[in-house]
C-alpha cells in the first residue's frame, strides 16, 4: 500500500513536471509573438519567462503616472491599457490604448528620464515586465545582429508612439477648434435671433410715437378721448421698451458669460429661464414652443458653479430639438425642466415628441461629427459638446431615452455644488 502511495506521489509530480513544461513551452511562443523578442534564440526567451517579473492587475490599476521615475518596459501578455498625459491646462488627454502583445514603456528604459505619460489597465491584464538591469543583461549575452535588431525595433516602436501621440494631439486641437466654431455659430444664431425679435417692439415704440406726434401736432384742446389716446400710446411704448431691455439684458448675460468660464453662486432656475428664452426667439421661426418647469424650492436654487457650460448645454439641447426633433418647421413642443436628483445633484432634462433615435444611432449619439442630419446644416458637434461640457465642466453625467415616433428626453446630472 505504502509502495503504491509513492507510485502514484511520482505520478503526480511527473504529471505537474510535464504540466510546467508545457506551459513554459506556450509562454515562450507567446514571447514571440512581440516583436521586440523576435530575433532571441529559445535560450533567452527561456531565461527571459523565467526571470522577468509576471504582473497580474485589476483593471483601471496604474502601471506608473506621468513624472515617475522607473526604467521599466512592460510587455502586454494579457488584456489592454490606456495612455494618457495631462495637457499644459492640467485637463487629461487620451494618447491612445494598447492590447495585447503590444510594448509600453520602451522610452524610459533607453533614457533616465521620467514617464511623459500615465498608463492604467483598461480590464483585468497580464504584464511582463523587464527593467534596466534586465535589458542590459540582455544585450550584453546578445549578438551584435540581435543588438541591432533590438534598437531597431524599439526605435520603430516609439516612433509609432510618437506619430500616433502627434495624430491624437492633432486631432483633439482640430475638434477643439471645430466645437469652438460650432458653439460661435449657435451665439451668432442667437444674435440674429434677437436682433429680429427687438425689432417688434421697436416697430410698436416707431408707431406710437407717430400716434403721439399727430395728437400733439397742432395746439388744440385736449379732449378725454385724445388724452386716452395718449396715455395708451405711452403705455404700449414702456411695456416694449421693458420688452427690447429685458431681452437685450438677457442675451448680455449669456453673451458675456461665454466669453468667460468663471465659477460663480446665481439662481440656475433663472438662468436657465433666460436662457430659454433667448433661444425661443431663434425657434419660433421653426414653430417649435418650449415649456420650462421649475421644481426647486427657494432654497435649493443657489448653485455654485459656471453659468457659460449651462447656458451652452440649453442651447445646443434646444438647437437639436429643432434640427431634428421637429425638421422642416413642423412644429411641436419641448419641454426644459430642472429638479434635484437627491441632496446633492441637480436633473436638467430636455424632453420632445418629435421623431425619436434609433437604437442604432443612440449607440454613437455623442460621438465627435455623428449626424443623421448633415443636409439640414447639421455638424455632428452639437451633442458632442454637450457631452464634453457634462462630463468635464460640469463633472456630471448625460443620458438619452428615445424610441422611434415617440420622442426623446435627455437627462442630466451634475452636482450643486463644482468644485475647482
């Protein structure tokens, strides 16, 4: 019994023996597959498996941060990771994301200087890693053919890097550039949009002031009925002159607030009422009537954070019902409400009945130049910069619910209170 015991102990370690061997042997052919490991003989890729730490990471770990000092080059067996840098604002910029069998981290092996960039994992990952040390070790057993071969490819690797890093940095600029644009376009809009609307109580103010000057044109006896003519001219011109005021005091409000993005304490229901307002005046040529219902108390009115991102997110919101919620100037309703979510959240929500998204558009709605819509004069950007400005400005959150022929409501949350 005792012998059959150690037989099948020997079997055992045999088995896990073989199971060892096969799984170095499928690590090392996985090491080929990266072509910075292409030219080395089994030997070294045999001693690379063996010695190289294996790491093993949750997702969204950090690998290493933009400044750190490690010279590290770590190769992705498993899984993926994103690449980003803080641009000179100190907002986050995405570099770009890296899967498996690909190499980060080349440029700060080869140089003592400090990571240009931060790298996190983008799901569950496997790396290997090989430090200084270790690549000098390497080099040193290597052949000249495999020193040159090594420096080749890791020279081919961070010039891929660098494009890549220059064709996002491009990118980003030109898109910045193209919402800047889009968000001029839209006050422009406004611009002429009030610009057409005073000229209604100007018109009524031209007109009784004719009625005026024919009254008192010659000197005659001022009867109760020319002294009632009067009085009414005189009234029709305060009630639009207060009109052409409030309006032109609106539109400076939300004017010179996107010129500047300061942190500020105001009433955000009045805020947004005015900014209603003004962009009703753009949308009664497209028939299109907009609702605005306040639900917050006195008290939960005050909000600390940057009138110019709101008023932004209003008009683009509003600007989409009409381009495309209700094309052609059919007409219909919007409605704006703004609520608290709980204690610390506010919930703008932006509802039509127009003709709805498709669950396949929903899918890239926020997308930078997605448009069902390009003959209508539509760009693409308009949701875009909504998107960017909750998300970033107003570190809060967008959603959409939408079916086809019934409409769509978009919702969003963002805190009480933005801190700086």
């Amino acid at each position: 019994m005792q012998v059959c015991f150690s037989r099948a102990k020997i079997y055992l370690v045999v088995i896990v023996f073989m199971q060892m061997a096969s799984e170095k042997r499928v690590f090392k052919s996985e090491l080929r597959k990266f072509s910075f490991l292409a030219p080395f003989s089994l030997e070294q890729l045999e001693e690379i498996a063996e010695t190289a730490p294996k790491l093993s990471l949750k997702k969204n770990a950090v690998v290493f941060r933009q400044g750190d000092h490690s010279a590290g080059m770590y190769l992705i067996l498993a899984g993926g990771v994103k690449v980003e840098r803080e641009d000179f604002d100190g907002g986050t910029i995405c570099v770009g994301e890296l899967s498996g069998y690909q190499v980060f981290g080349e440029f700060a092996i080869l140089s003592r200087e400090p990571h240009r960039v931060t790298v996190t994992t983008a799901e569950d990952s496997e790396l290997l890693l090989i430090d200084r040390p270790m690549m000098l070790d390497i080099i040193q057993k290597s052949t000249p053919e495999q020193v040159l071969e090594i420096f080749s490819t890791l020279s081919d690797q961070m010039r891929a890097a660098s494009e890549r890093e220059f064709e996002n940095e491009l990118s980003r600029r030109t898109l910045a550039a193209q919402m800047e644009a889009e968000k001029q376009r839209a006050l422009t809009q406004m611009v002429a949009g009030v610009a057409h609307e005073i000229n209604t109580p100007l018109s009524v103010i031209n007109t009784a002031v004719n009625i005026m000057a024919r009254e008192l044109a010659s000197p005659v006896e001022v009867t109760i009925q020319r002294a009632a003519d009067i009085a009414e001219s005189l009234e029709l011109m305060r009630l639009n002159v207060e009109r052409a005021a409030r309006l032109v005091q609106d539109f400076k409000k939300i004017s010179v607030s996107q010129l500047k993005d300061e942190r500020e304490l105001f009433d955000i229901s009045e805020a947004i009422e005015e900014t209603v307002g003004l962009v009703l005046v753009s949308l009664k040529r497209s028939q299109v009537q907009v609702k605005f219902q306040n639900k917050l108390a006195s008290e939960e009115k005050k909000w600390m954070g940057y009138r110019s991102f709101l008023s932004q997110v209003v008009i683009n919101l509003l600007t989409n019902v009409e381009r495309y919620a209700y094309p052609k100037g059919v007409g219909g309703i919007a409605e704006v409400t703004i609520r608290l979510e709980d204690d610390r959240h506010y919930c703008l929500t932006v509802k039509d009945n127009g003709r709805g998204i498709s669950k396949q558009d929903q899918a890239h709605i926020f997308e930078p130049f997605f448009t069902t819509g390009r003959s209508n004069g539509g760009t693409g950007l308009g949701l875009a910069i909504v998107h960017n400005l909750v998300t970033n400005a107003l570190n809060g959150e967008i959603t959409l619910k939408s079916e086809v022929g019934q409409g769509t409501e978009f919702i969003v949350i963002f805190p009480r209170l933005i801190l700086e």
